[in-house]
C-alpha cells in the first residue's frame, strides 16, 4: 500500500510524494508532461516495490505539488534534496528521458544519492552555443494560453513520431500533460543547462541506458553521457522508440543498484 505525503522545497514549494515497498529507497523521476496521476512508472512500480521502498513524487508545477517562480533547474535539484533527506537522507534514483537529466544536475549539485539508472538523458547538440529555440517557442506558446499547440510542439520537436502523436491526440494521456504544458518549457531548461562540466561533475555509481529501437540521437545521448560521466556503465536493451518494456528496466536497475552499487 502506497503512503503519501509532502515536503518542503528550500524556496517553500510543498512537493507531494508517496512510497511503497520495503528496501532501501529509490526515488523515480518522470520525464516530460508526466506525473503521479499520469505516470511513465505505474508497471515499473510493482516490480521495484519487491526490493525497495519505491518513491514517486509530482515535480513542481504538476499534479499535487506547488510551484514558485521564477524556474531555475537548481530549484527542481533542491526539490529532489528536500524529498531525499525526507525519506532517510540518502536514496538510489531512476530517472527517464528529462527526469534522467534531472538526476545528472542533482548528483552534480550534491544531492546525496546512492547510485543513479538513466534511461536516454536527451542531452543537446554540443555544437550549439545558445538555447534550444524550442525552448522560447514554448515559454510564448504557454504564455499566450495555447497549451495544447505547446504538446503537440514538443512532442514533435523532439522526435516522437507522427503516428504516436496523433494516437494520443484527445485521450486522457493528452489532456493531461495539457494540463501540465507550462512545465515543459522547465524540462526545455533542464536540457539547456546540462553541458559537459555538469556530467564530469558526477560523482556517484551511474549506469545509462538506452533502447535498440531508439532514433540515434537518443542513443547517442545515451552514448554520451556514459562517455563524459567518470566511471559510468551504459547498456542497451532491446526495446522502440523510447521504450523499454518495465520487467527489462526492473531487472537492471535491480542488478546495478543492489548487486554493482552494493547496497
């Protein structure tokens, strides 16, 4: 049975959590337009839950948590801390997609945490100088009220296909991370804060992975980040685009965190 509660954020921010399972603690970060009651980890949860108490939690601006302005990727760190040291003051930590990148700015910072699984950190061209343009596009799109055009932008933007947009284009999934658009200009920010000194800045057991089924900028992502993160594993599991079945990421993230990380 899941137990729910909240914590405050360095800025005041309540950020809402819940737990399950038994074990040493591992918190699961979402990625983009996702949170508690849209969740990438409700099959994952189960299979985690048998061998650690299992944290999920609404990043700020989604779901059941606050959000104070002005965005900063060091408020959303302090976000993570806070929870961390709520549940016992150390934890293990999933993170997907921008949630894994997430994770990278936290280690990077401090956070105390025990070990960290990335699944594809989307991590930018290291060519580019400035921000994503994508990122300003959105901030204007969730200004000017049209939140749903911003989904349907960053969806394409960052190379989900066609055909998956238009199947969740007027379902339930769609209309909440809707709900949550204004947060994905914060997932934009993520990515253009997240440079090389920020993954030689890591410092704890890290294991990267990525699907076959993959486009190669996600893969290369992936490749990347292991190559820059001191010490890091990177594995690829079979899989589409984006996705890899949750018994597969289960068996790693139990394999590396409780076996390599030696809890």
């Amino acid at each position: 049975m899941s137990r729910s509660s909240s914590v405050k954020s360095k800025d005041g921010t309540s950020i809402s959590f819940d737990r399950t399972g038994s074990g040493p603690v591992l918190i699961l970060i979402e990625p983009a337009g996702h949170y508690r009651a849209l969740s990438a980890f409700d099959e994952l949860v189960p299979l985690l839950a048998q061998d650690f108490t299992v944290c999920r939690y609404d990043r700020r601006g989604r779901g059941e948590s606050g959000d104070t302005p002005p965005y900063r990727p060091e408020r959303e760190a302090e976000d993570l801390e806070a929870l961390v040291r709520k549940v016992g003051g150390h934890a293990f930590v999933y993170g997907y997609s921008s949630g894994a990148l997430l994770a990278l700015h936290a280690t990077a910072l401090g956070v105390p945490l025990a070990g960290v699984v990335l699944m594809e950190p989307t991590l930018q061209d290291e060519t580019r100088e400035n921000s994503d343009p994508l990122t300003g596009q959105l901030d204007e799109l969730t200004k000017a009220g049209r939140d749903e055009d911003a989904v349907e932008l960053f969806h394409s933007s960052i190379g989900v296909p066609d055909e998956m947009i238009c199947d969740m284009r007027g379902t339930d999934r769609w209309m909440g991370m809707i709900s949550v658009a204004p947060t994905l200009v914060y997932d934009c920010r993520l990515s253009d804060a997240m440079g090389p000194e920020v993954l030689s800045a890591v410092s704890v057991p890290t294991l990267i992975l990525d699907s076959e089924g993959s486009s190669d900028d996600l893969t290369g992502s992936a490749a990347t980040a292991a190559r820059r993160i001191p010490g890091a594993r990177h594995k690829s599991l079979p899989g589409e685009w984006h996705v890899v079945a949750p018994d597969l990421i289960a068996a790693e993230i139990k394999e590396f965190l409780l076996d390599e990380a030696m809890v």
